[in-house]
C-alpha cells in the first residue's frame, strides 16, 4: 500500500472497502483535524491531532449483514461532511465495514451469521466459513482499538462524551411498532445513566436488555472490554438508494458529537420504551413453525396463553401468565439457532 497523507478522503476509503479494492488505499491519509490509519481490510482508526477535553473513544461499525444498507449510507453522509471540512475530528474512532463480501452480494451473510461468532472460546478452529475468518480479524481489531483506548471493566464517566461506546449499526428485516431501537447486550455492569438521553436524542424509540451473552458483535466489546455498546436497529432492510436518511439525520447527530468530541444531543430517557428478554425461543427440530404469519412486527404483543411456537421436538410455546412482545421472529433460522427473542415490558432506568 502507498504511504501517503493526502490522497485519498474517508468517503473513498470506505467505498474502496466495499468494492474490494482496499489494495489501493493508502495506509495512512490526512483528515480535517486529524489522520486515518487503515488497520485491517475494512477497519480505519481515526486519529485526532488533539484530543477535546474529555472526549471518549467510538467503535462504529456498520454492514456485519451484508443487506442492511441504510447504516453504511449514514456513515457515508457522516464522511462526507468530515471530508468537506463541515466537522472537525477531535476524538478518536474506529470505523469498520464489517462484511464487505456479503455487502456485495447484497445478502444477509454467505455461508453463517457473523453476528453469532464473537467469541473468544470455541470458535471453530477447522471452521473455514468466511465469516468465522472474518470474525477472528474484527475481534483482532477490536482487542487492538480498545487496549489503545479502554481499560477494561470501568465504564463511569462524568458525562456522556467521556464514556467509551462501540455503536453498532443494523435494519431489521421486518417492520416494527418502534422502527429504530438499541439492543443492550448483557453485562453485570449497568450502562451508564447519562447515556440513555443520548440515546433518545438519537431518535431512538426504544431499548431492549439482553437476558444472556448472545455472541454479537456489540456483545464482544461489552463483555471481553467492559465497553458500553449497542446493537441499534434503524429501520427495515432495503436496498441501497432506497432508505430515507432523514428519519436517521439525528443518529448522524450523534455520530458526529463523538468524532467532535463534543456533546450530543439529548432527550428524555422516558420518552422511550423499555423492554427485557424473557427467553430465547430456539429452534430445535427441521420441523418448526411460528404461530403467526411471517410479517408480523418487532414487538407485537401476546397474552397469556397464546401459542407463540411448535417444535418437533421441544412441543408449544405459549405465553405465561405476563404478556411478552415478539422481537426478531425467523422461522427459517437454521436448527439450534435464535428463532426469536420474548420479551417484557419494564420501566426505564432510574437516574
């Protein structure tokens, strides 16, 4: 790769990561108040010449499905206004496309789904599946990113800017009664207070805490790192140049406060809905079925009783004596994988 520190732009080098022609990206490059240092294939560290004030570390990966396109435009919009000066990089970042083979091929994953093979323990050490590979070199990055700029385990912070966060960024590939939503992986330690209202200031209508380690790419930085992190699913699935970037402008609000190291905009944490999973509904036998039609909503709700799934081999699932709400339905999932998340409505956090 050519050593040079102005030839090329962010908004380049993320296209380049897509197109699969990184081997012309120079390893390192200029930016309005800073550099870009390219780390591993789709991975660029941004680097600030100075740092603001307290300002925290990001991770904001986008594309670890390779369908769900509208985060990687909004990384797009958000280089773009880097590139042209509109903003001035003051924090440092890591930015990762995290299945460009998969983007390419405008499908989900090729062979498995990367987002179930964070772990450090297990992973398939004969597996040769792209997305195992392609795993191991984003858990790499990630280990590096955060050794540089986290000490594990500590997530308090005055403020929001001061608190590390790994953002990673999907669509759902069905509606949802609340279009754009975090997923909070599990952790024995809270997340931080202050970074709900940010959250909500992103237009995020509401979160969901995870009851289990579920092996995610935001999982990875919260569990290995003690990083704050979410899973924020924006939207539905659609093809690139047909997602309406205006509905997400206040997640590009965002993204924008941590590179600036300045703060974000904020709302009232109350103003979003707050749900914790019940059970994973797993998918045990070839012969399983959901008890609903396949386009029912993200967070649709069932009473007591209701039969929710059959499986040959672990029977009915019905719903108990407190209603659950329906999150992430697939019944096509392969067989020992999630078919769906059940869930329950909670109160928000307390200040």
């Amino acid at each position: 790769m050519a050593d040079s520190t102005t030839d090329c732009t962010l908004s380049d080098a993320l296209a380049r990561m897509i197109e699969d022609d990184a081997a012309l990206l120079p390893q390192r490059f200029r930016l309005p108040g800073g550099h870009a240092e390219l780390r591993a294939p789709g991975v660029i560290e941004l680097i600030p010449d100075t740092t603001r004030g307290q300002a925290a570390a990001t991770m904001i990966s986008v594309g670890i499905h390779g369908d769900e396109t509208a985060p990687i435009e909004l990384l797009g919009r958000v280089a773009a206004r880097l590139d042209a000066g509109q903003l001035q990089l003051a924090a440092p970042a890591l930015l990762i496309v995290g299945h460009a083979a998969a983007i390419r091929a405008g499908t989900r994953y090729l062979e498995t789904n990367l987002n179930r093979l964070f772990q450090r323990d297990g992973m398939h050490a004969d597996d040769s599946r792209q997305e195992i590979s392609r795993a191991r070199v984003l858990m790499q990055a990630v280990d590096d990113f955060w050794a540089t700029h986290r000490a594990t385990g500590d997530t308090a912070a005055p403020d929001a800017v001061g608190v590390p966060l790994h953002l990673d960024m999907h669509t759902a590939i069905r509606e949802s009664r609340y279009p754009r939503f975090a997923v909070e992986p599990f952790s024995a330690t809270a997340t931080p207070t202050e970074v709900w209202p940010v959250l909500a200031g992103a237009g995020l209508q509401a979160a969901l805490s995870q009851h289990t380690h579920s092996w995610t790419f935001s999982h990875y930085s919260r569990h290995y790192h003690g990083v704050c992190s979410f899973t924020l699913e924006l939207g539905r699935v659609a093809p690139f140049g047909a997602n309406d970037l205006s509905a997400l402008e206040p997640m590009a609000e965002l993204l924008q406060a941590r590179l600036t190291g300045t703060p974000p905009p904020t709302d009232q944490a109350e103003r979003m809905a707050f749900f914790q999973v019940e059970r994973e509904l797993m998918r045990t036998s070839d012969d399983f079925t959901l008890a609903f039609s396949d386009d029912i909503a993200n967070f649709t709700r069932f009473d007591s009783d209701e039969l929710i799934a059959m499986d040959a081999i672990d029977g009915e699932t019905r719903v108990g004596d407190t209603p659950l709400h329906v999150v992430f339905p697939n019944a096509k999932v392969e067989r020992g994988a999630r078919a769906a998340l059940l869930v329950r409505s909670v109160s928000a956090p307390s200040s």
